[in-house]
C-alpha cells in the first residue's frame, strides 16, 4: 500500500509513508525529473526575485519617509526663516516615482512566481510527489 486516506474531523487526510516522495521522484524518467527540477529552479529564482524587489520597495519606502519627515522639519523652521526646500521636494518626488515603479516591479514578478508556483503544484500533483 503506497498511501491511504484517513478520516477524522477536518475529513479526508493523505498519509503517505516516509521516503514515498523521494521514492517516486527517483522513479520518474531521467527526462521528466530533470524537467521537474528545472521547474523547481525556475520558481525558486522568481521567489528570489520577488524577495529582492520587495527588499529594494522596503528600502525605498524607508528613504521616502525620511524625505517627508525631513520637508516637514525644514517648513517648521521655516517659519523662522527662509528655507528652500525645492530641492528636497524634487528628491521626494523622485522616491515617490521610484516607489511606483517597484511597486509594479514587485506585483509583477508575484504574477509571475505565482504562475510558476501553480505550474509546479500541478506538475507534483500529476507525478503523485504532492
């Protein structure tokens, strides 16, 4: 018996013994498991890609909230006397593009691992390794 269903609260549950996985991945002809560990990579990489651009959105997010904490000090002391804060309004704009732009970066390369991601669920549940 490779696997059985068991029933409890939640309904059907799906008990595999140890190794069955790696027994049936190690089954699979040399041409599908290198296909299937291509796959595996390539959802790993955009996983890695989504990660970084989400680092880089953080990063740039973090800049931009100093730039509007920064603008916000400079118009207190402004009242007191002239501040020219064009320069600092031109570099908050900036950010404020470039958070845009990673934004739409970062929810495309998440369209993009999820579709990989999906492909590769499809792929183990077809092979029986899910």
């Amino acid at each position: 018996m490779s696997e059985m269903e068991a029933s409890d609260t939640f309904g059907p549950t799906r008990i595999v013994p140890p190794a069955y996985g790696a027994r049936v991945r190690a089954a699979l002809p040399p041409e599908v498991r290198a296909k299937f560990d291509l796959l595996e990579a390539d959802a790993s990489n955009k996983l890695a890609v989504v990660r970084a651009v989400g680092d880089r959105l953080a990063e740039v997010r973090a800049t931009l909230v100093a730039t509007e904490q920064r603008i916000a000090m400079l118009q207190a002391a402004g009242s007191h006397r002239y501040v020219n804060l064009e320069d600092e309004q031109a570099a908050l704009t900036d950010e404020q593009q470039r958070v845009a732009t990673l934004t739409a970066e970062r929810d495309a390369a998440t369209a993009r691992w999820q579709a990989a991601s999906q492909l590769l669920d499809s792929c183990r549940t077809y092979l029986d390794l899910a």
